[in-house]
C-alpha cells in the first residue's frame, strides 16, 4: 500500500517537471496567439536553439549546464528579437494561412542551420553532478534532477506571475491581451510590448529547451517534433490563457507520465484522445477569455 | 396559442425576454403579424429593433418567451428551419458573400430557396432557371448592370439592394426588414418603397426604419419600441398622433434631423 | 457575319457573372506536357508519376480549403488512410488496381466523416490544431498497429495486377505514369464540374459567410461535411495510387510534413483555383527532387527561404502572377 503511494509520488515528480518544462516552452505561444492571434509554428525552435547554444557551451567551454542555462538563454532572446524584427514583420502583415506557411519556413530554416551546425545525432545535456542521483524513500528512487527541475521552473512561473499580476509591464500587457485595440486606443504601444513579451517568450522556452533534454532530447527536427505537443497545451489552455497553458500543460505532463506507466502500449496516444474530448467540450479552451 | 384562430397568424411572438448581462435589451415583448401585414418598428437608436430580428430569425437565443411563425413553434429552432419555414430578414449592415460576384449572391438564395444547392452537376451558369430568377430579381431593382462585379467593389447604397434581393429570393411567408433604406439616395429609397408595395399581398412585412415618410406610405399598423420595451403600437394615424411617441421618438427624430 | 450584330440574348450578361472553370489553352498546354512527358522525358517518369499524385492531393485540399475555408493543416492523414487501404486491398482482397483506389478513397471517406464530424465543430486556428491532432493521433495508431501497417518498417510485399486485365506494371514505370495521368484527368473534371455546379456555389458562400448562409436556409455543417468527406475522399485517391505505383507504403504517408508540404504546394501555386495545384505541386515535387538529391538537409534552406518569400511576394500563388502577366501582354484580355 505504502510503496503504491510512494510509486505514485515518484511518478507525480515526473509527471510534474516534464509539465512545468511544457509550461516553459509553451507560454510565449499563448501569448503570440491571444496578442497577435499569431500561430507560431517556429515558436518551438527558440527552445531548440537554446538547447544547442548550451550544448555547444557545455562542449567547447566545458562548463556547467546550470552556468550555460543564461547565456544560452540570452544568445535565444538576441535571436529572437532580431527575427521579431526582421522575417516577423513580414508575418504579421500576411493572411493566417500565409503566417502558418511562413513560420512553417523559418521553422525548416532553423532546423537545417542546426543539422548544418550539429549534425543529426540526438544530444541530451549532462545533468550537473552535484544534481545528479536519486532520493530513495522506503524502496522508491525519485531523481534528485527531477525534483530540482519541479522547483525551478515552479519559481519561474511564480516569477512570471507576479510580473504580470504586479507591475506596471503586466498591466499593459493584460491590457493588450483582453483587447488589443482598446489597449492601443489608451495610448499603449501593443507592438513593443509584444516585441517584448515575444523575447520574453523566446528566453522561457530556451529555460525549458535546456533543462529538458532528458524528456525532450535535441535533434533537428525537435522543432517540428514537439510542435504538436506546445500547439495542444495552447489549444487547450485557450488562447491567450496563461493559467490555462499551466493546467494544460500540468495535466499533459501527469496523465502522459502515467498513462505510459499504466498501459505502455495506449500511453503515446491517451492525450491525443484526452485532446480532442477536451477541444470538443470547450472548443476554445479550459481557459478561454470572455 | 392558436387554438380556436381560423388561420395560424404568420409570425406571433409572446413575452420575448432577452437581457445581455444586466442590460436589459428586450422585455416582454408581444406582438402579432397577420398573413399580409404591413407593419413598421420604429424606436430611436439602441431601443432594441434589431436585437428584435435577432431573436425571432435564431441568432440569438431569447432568455424566456415563445415565437411562433405560421403555427409552428420556432423558438428553439434553428436558423436554417426558421427559413424553410418562411421566414426571410436583411440585415441593417449589409451581409453578403464579398467575394462573390452580385450575380451569384443572388444565385446563392435561388439554390437555396430551390433547394439544389446540393447538386454537384450541371453548371450554375447553364441552368436556365436559376439564370432567369437572378435576371428577373436584379431587374426588380434595376441593379443588372452590376451583376458581374464582386460585392466587396460595390458602393454601399447598391449592396443594400443586393440584400433586398437575396431576401425576395427566398420567396418568404414572413418577410423583417432592418433598416432597408438607410443610406439610400432619395431615387433609391422610393424605388424602394415601389417595390417594397409590390410584393405579394400574403407576405406578412415587419420593416425597420428611421426614414418616417416611408413609414407612413408603406405602413398600416406601427409598434413603438423603447429602451427594450414596447412602448405604443398602433395604426398609423393612432401613433402620428400620440404625444407620448411624439415625446421620445418623433420630437427627438425631428430635432436631431433638423441638427444634421 | 451578320449574326454577330445581333445582340446575345439577355441572361448571358448574368450567365458570365458565375465563377466558370473552362477548358482554355492553359489546361490544353498542361495535358500536352503531361503527355509529352512520356515520350521525351522517359527517364524522369518516376518522378513526373509522383508530380500526378500530388496535384491530385493538392486537388483535394484545394476543394477543402480554397472552396470550403475548412482549414487542414492534417491532410496527408487521408492520404495515408487511403493508401493503406489500398495496400491492404491488394494483399488480402484482390491485385486488382481500379477497385483498390475505390477501396483507398473510400476509407479515407470514412475518416473523412468521422473526422469531419469533429473538426466543423469549431473554426480558425482551433479548427488547424484539431486537424493537426487527429493527424498526430492516427500516426501514433499506425506506428503501434504493426500488424496492419508494418509499422516504421512500413507496408510492402503486395502485387497489383494488370489493369483493366491488359496493362502490366513495367519497370520503367510507363504504365505507372499513363495510369496516373489518366486518374488525375478523371479527378481533375470531376472538380471541374463539382466547383461549377450550385454545391460548389453553395460551399464558396459558405466559406465567405457561414451566418448569412444559414439564414437563407441552408444547413452549413451537413454540406461542409460532404465537402470535407468528397475531398478525404480524392486524398485517399491519390494515397491508394501513391500504393500502388510504389508498392511501399511508409507511415511518412501520414506526416505532418506530408501535411505541411501539400498546402505549401497549394498555396504555392494559387488557392481557390484549380489549376493552382497543378503548378504548385510541379515545382515543388521538381525543385525539391533536384534540391534533395544535392542534399535532403540543405535542402530544407531552400524549402524554407521559398515559402517565406513566396507567401511575402505572391501572397495569392503562382497562377495569379501567371495571369497578370499574361493580362499585360494582352491588354484585352478578361480576369478569371
Ligand atoms: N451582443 C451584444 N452585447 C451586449 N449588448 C448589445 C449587444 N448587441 C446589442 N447590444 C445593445 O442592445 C441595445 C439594443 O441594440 P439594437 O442594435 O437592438 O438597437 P436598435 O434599436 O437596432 O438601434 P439602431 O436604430 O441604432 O439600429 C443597445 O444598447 C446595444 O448596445
Ligand atoms: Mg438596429
């Protein structure tokens, strides 16, 4: 009875840290989709691209993953703000059909500069060795790694969410989300914000790109191949929902952690079929606005 | 509600209640259309007219309340049903296909009405039938020359034209019209209002309109909306002569032309 | 001559005003390369086959997409249906070709409804990721279903027999492409007429007004979803024929890039308009042909610097640009 418990403790800490890393990635698409009503397709690329610019720290400095994490996730915001102000112009100003085709292009743009770079090998981080091992509790190990990843991206949510619910960067934000053109009608200048907010975006999912190698391994085409699951946190958060994306993406993380646990022959496909229940229930998210 | 009447009267709506949040935007309306009725709504701005068509065509749902349209209890029915059953409405800002030329705008209402517009075969363009209901209701409105240009490059007096004809299309037992000449150059309105005697005597009318001379021409019974409420219904020569309806619509209708 | 003075007769001022796909030079032109493909590019067959099969995809979407506004972004989920079905068919049915397209597209039909039912629910980007889950869905399935698709192995060893009795698949893939032309031919005047006709009318409008639509009385979801399942259909059709000319079936057939890859094509070459596919699909299957034999990674640079130039420099696709300059070379003639 104990060990069941503590079973489904370890698996809970999984299940967790790969959602909060979810979270990571996927929350500056939420915000590009209720701002600008902009699907990124690249937007998982930002999180790639943080990925290998810590591997390639890691490499060539050998230097801790931890002391890689903010270099890699500064080269990301530079990178994406320079495409913010370069190809996303041309994005905005097309149809939305024209915005999936142009991104899906810059998408296969970063995944053939990576395979160029990287090759096409798959590369996970070494976890730092003061962080690696396991806690054993009564006969269950639960990874000191997972637990460490649990708490810090739980402290950057938390970070997230006082910027946004208590200064004045949040408000205009918030402003910008519930009604872009109102926002721009009380004089707030929607696309800087966005501009920053799409960094913003950019610098989390590189946080999550790097410390989830383990569950999400580098390779070139991650872009592409963990679109589906960021776009699925999104979709069913509601866009533009914040504490939708965190309960999606929480939800995501626990019931794939157990469902592969419990029926490893069904577990790839439960939340796919979990999706399309909860999309059509409430076509426009858990969380949607208005 | 019609037992005992002779002949289902053609639209009866009774204690409509719709409330948007705490705005209360129809209370307890009740009014009834008789098969060939002419009759006109008439309410300053926001009085709640066309939230009114809303409710009866089905895009919006009432809070309480029944309509019936020709016996039949459409209520909770849907969109397309309330249409089949013959009822047709314009829209007071026109809502057409922008992409489409006028000619199969008009087509797109013919099909419907024919009920071929699942038919996968034989070309709209050679179907002489569908043709000649296009040609017949562009000429109604002497609007042919526009037929091969897109909605979306027409001017905005013509596109309201182009609604009046896609509701004629659909050969309606119950016809609403929002604000059918709003907007309309003089020559256009009358033109209008020439067509608008000319349909057929058991088309029951419920017609929108700020324009009073309209009104009074076309006509013969009045109801006067208010702040979501019905206010005064009567022939016309009751309503041109209450003073209350004078008070908050006409005296302010006149005033505010005057200032214009 | 004097018949010519005599003015037409008056509803064919209206008649002129419908949307009509005629036959013109341009389709001539395209049918005569694509027969005289075979004989002066006999090397290149293979790939002028694989040209076919994607127009006729492209096709498929541009019915959904381009006359419909349903917005798939999980296309090659049909595709891929239909040419396991077709796999299938030929291994434990009958070898025979032309049922077993019938048996791809209609599966793929199946699907269609089924997924359909889901999808019309909702619209816009909602509607994409709907598509798009259904489509990572069903990959996940034939991925695990090994028994019936191969699995990443894929699905291989079935024979198709000669058709119509009389035609023998060769080696050099003549009869492959002859088959393939001739298919597209019967898809391509089946759109032709479907898009003419009052249905495909009725779809144009609801696509640009779906409220508006209803209220003259038409029931939008139900001639959306014979839309959605015609087109899954031809998808199908044009999997079951990617089957059988390759005799390999790889669960790539289902991909998102398969799926991203056809609205590139369709997109490419001009939505809404039919012959968009034709042009779209050429260059993509050739340029990408040429580009991958160089290198499959770099050619992906290539891929993507296109799309993003195309979309910001032909937003409306090749066969618009085609047409203006055509329309400036002969000041005279009519926009289509
Ligand atoms: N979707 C909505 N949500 C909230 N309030 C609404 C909505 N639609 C209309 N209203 C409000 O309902 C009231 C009635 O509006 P309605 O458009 O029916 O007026 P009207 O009589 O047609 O006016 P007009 O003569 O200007 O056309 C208005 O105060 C309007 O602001
Ligand atoms: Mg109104």
């Amino acid at each position: 009875m104990e060990n069941y418990l503590l079973a489904t403790l370890s698996l809970l800490v999984d299940g967790i840290s790969f959602g909060m890393i979810l979270f990571l990635i996927s929350c500056g698409l939420t915000v590009t989709l209720g701002v600008m009503r902009l699907l990124n397709i690249a937007h998982c690329g930002f999180a790639m691209i943080g990925g290998y610019l810590a591997l390639a720290l890691v490499n060539r400095l050998h230097i801790n993953v931890l002391a890689a994490l903010p270099i890699a996730v500064a080269g990301t915001v530079v990178i994406g703000l320079l495409l913010e102000r370069t190809v996303y112009r041309w994005v905005y100003e097309t149809t939305a059909l024209g915005q999936i085709l142009m991104t899906i292009g810059l998408t296969f743009l970063m995944v053939a500069s990576i395979n160029l770079a990287f090759g096409s090998l798959l590369y996970t981080l070494p976890v730092p060795p003061s962080l690696t091992g396991t806690w054993v509790i009564g006969g269950v190990a639960i990874s000191v790694w997972r637990i460490f990843l649990a708490l810090v991206s739980t402290s950057l949510a938390g970070m997230l969410w006082y910027v946004l619910d208590y200064t004045y960067f949040g408000a205009r934000l918030r402003a910008a989300v519930d009604n872009p053109r109102m926002a721009r009608c009380v004089g707030i200048n929607v696309r800087k914000i966005f501009a920053q907010t799409f960094a913003a975006g950019c610098g989390l999912a590189a946080v999550g790109g790097v410390l989830g190698t383990q569950m999400l391994p580098l390779e070139p085409y991650y872009a592409l191949k963990y679109l589906v699951l960021v776009l699925i946190v999104v979709a069913v958060g509601g866009f533009g929902s914040l504490k939708g994306s965190l309960v999606a993406a929480l939800s995501f993380g626990i019931i794939d952690t157990f469902g592969r646990y419990l029926v490893p022959a069904a577990g790839a496909f439960v939340i796919y079929f979990a999706l399309v229940v909860v999309l059509l229930a409430r076509p426009q998210g858990l969380f949607a606005r208005g | 509600m019609t037992v005992g009447h002779e002949i289902a009267a053609a639209l009866e709506v009774v204690g409509l209640h719709k409330n948007f949040g705490a705005l209360r935007v129809a209370r307890d309306i009740s009014f009834t259309l008789e098969p060939g009725a002419r009759h006109a709504l008439i309410g300053p701005n926001g009085a709640g007219k066309t939230t009114l068509v809303n409710l009866i065509t089905g895009v919006l749902r009432p809070t309480s309340g029944s309509i019936h349209l020709g016996g039949v209890d459409i209520t909770r029915a849907r969109l397309e049903r309330r249409v089949v059953l013959g009822l047709a409405r314009t829209f007071q800002i026109s809502s057409l296909f922008l992409p489409l030329s006028v000619a199969e705008n008009v087509a797109l209402a013919v099909t419907a009405k024919a009920k071929i517009d699942t038919q996968p075969y034989g070309p709209v363009y050679r179907r002489d039938a569908i043709v000649a209901e296009v040609q017949r209701l562009l000429a109604l409105f002497e609007i042919e020359a526009t037929a091969q240009r897109r909605v979306a490059d027409l001017a905005y007096g013509q596109r309201r034209l182009v609604e009046l004809a896609l509701a004629l299309a659909l050969k309606p037992k119950v016809l609403l019209l929002d604000e059918p000449a709003a907007g309309l150059p003089k020559r256009d309105s009358e033109r209008l209002l020439e067509i608008l005697m000319r349909l057929p005597a058991e088309v029951a009318v419920l017609v929108i309109e700020h324009d009073m001379e309209l009104v009074f021409n076309f006509a013969r019974r009045i109801t006067v909306m208010f702040e979501g409420g019905i206010l005064a219904e009567g022939s016309v020569a009751e309503i041109r002569r209450d003073p209350q309806v004078r008070d908050v619509y006409l005296g302010h209708r006149r005033d505010h032309e005057m200032a214009s | 001559m004097a018949d010519l003075a005599i003015a037409p007769p008056r509803s064919s001022v209206i008649a002129d005003a419908f949307l009509r796909h005629r036959l013109s030079w341009s389709d001539a032109l395209i049918w005569l390369v694509g027969i005289a493909v075979y004989f002066v590019a006999s090397e290149y067959l293979q790939l002028a086959t694989q040209t076919v099969i994607m127009i006729i995809f492209a096709l498929s979407l541009d019915l959904a997409i381009g006359y419909g506004g349903i917005e798939s972004l999980g296309h090659a989920v049909f595709f891929g249906t239909g040419a396991y079905a077709a796999g299938s068919y030929a291994l434990y049915v009958s070898s025979e070709p032309i049922s077993g397209l019938v048996a791809g597209g209609l599966a793929a039909a199946v699907l269609g409804i089924l997924s359909g039912l889901l999808i019309l629910r909702v619209r816009g980007l909602t509607q994409v990721i709907l598509t798009l889950a259904i489509a990572t869905m069903l990959l996940q399935v034939a991925t695990t279903a090994k028994s019936i698709t191969g699995g990443d192995d894929g699905l291989t060893g079935y024979r198709i027999a000669p058709i119509l009795g009389q035609f023998e698949f060769d080696l050099y893939g003549h009869t492959a492409y002859i088959y393939g032309l001739v298919i597209l031919a019967v898809v391509f005047l089946f759109c032709r007429v479907l898009v003419n006709s009052p249905f495909g009318l009725t779809v144009r409008g609801i696509r640009d007004n779906p409220l508006r639509m209803r209220l003259l009385g038409v029931p939008v979801t139900a001639r959306l979803l014979t839309l959605y399942t015609i087109s899954a259909a031809l998808a199908g059709v044009a999997g079951a024929l990617s089957a059988q000319v390759t005799g390999l079936i790889g669960t790539d057939s289902l991909s998102f890039l398969l799926s991203g890859n056809v609205l590139i094509m369709l997109i490419l070459g001009g939505i809404g308009r039919l012959s968009g596919a034709f042009l779209g699909a050429t260059v993509f299957v050739v340029v990408s042909d040429r580009a991958a034999a160089i290198d499959p990674f770099n050619w992906l640079f290539v891929l993507g610097a296109m799309l993003i130039l195309a979309v910001r420099f032909t937003p409306s696709g090749l066969t618009v640009v085609i047409d203006r300059l055509v329309a400036r070379l002969s000041p005279g003639a009519r926009r289509t």
